[in-house]
C-alpha cells in the first residue's frame, strides 16, 4: 500500500488560494508540532486510519500490515504531502526537522477512545538507521 495521496488543485483567485486537503469523513483534527529528532508513533489503531499533511519541516515515514516481520516501508515526507495510515498498520515517523504537522484521524481522539484503539509495537525502525 502506498501511503502517499495529493490534494485537489488548488482554486486561485485575486483574493487567495484554497486547498483542499480532505473530501473523507473524519472526526478529529490535530495540528502536532515536533521537534528535530522526535519519534512518534510506534502504533497501530484497530480501526482508525489518519491522513496526515505536512506543513512545514520533514521526516520519515513508515509502515506495514500489523503482523509481518518484514522492515516497514519508508518513504521522505517533505512539505505540502499528504499520507494516509489504514487500520491495522503498525506506523511510525521520525522527524529530521522541526515540523508542523496536521492529522485528520476517523475516530474520536479523546483519550479514552483513542487508547482503546491504540495497540503499542516495538521501534519500528532505529533512528540511527532511516534510510529510504
């Protein structure tokens, strides 16, 4: 599965430019800064899935069906790309960069529910070894 997903073309006019990142139901949304450096994830949702768009700064993404031994794959996230987690795929991102990120998550993220989906998986990949 390939996570990466595009944005509709942007509408311009004098005024400005909209993009519209999103035309699925979500029912959270959450700006995330991180720090160079910074680790998260290391997860799965049973049945949450996410899109995710970047801002601004970079990182590494990765990802695989929940319960294959095989390493994730990984792609280089840059600023304006969109990415999708489906359910049930252990995911992580390691930020080179000081990031601003956007997550758009299906679920209700409030504490309760999301720890209730939520399943914790070993380090994905090291930090010291992220090649794409």
């Amino acid at each position: 599965m390939r996570p990466l997903s595009s944005p509709r073309e942007s509408f311009v006019d004098a005024r400005g430019e909209i993009l519209n990142l999103l035309d699925v139901p979500f029912a959270s949304a959450a700006v995330i800064t991180s720090v160079k450096g910074a680790v998260r994830a290391n997860h799965y949702h049973k049945t949450d899935y996410h899109y995710c768009w970047l801002q601004r700064g970079g990182l590494i993404y990765a990802h695989r069906p929940v319960g294959q031994r095989r390493a994730p794959r990984q792609w280089v996230i840059k600023p304006g790309q969109l990415f999708y987690t489906p359910p049930m795929y252990e995911h992580v991102m390691i930020f080179t960069e000081d990031s601003v990120l956007f997550a758009f998550a299906r679920n209700n993220r409030e504490t309760a529910n999301y720890e209730s989906d939520t399943v914790r998986v070993p380090p994905l990949i090291a930090k010291q070894t992220h090649s794409v």
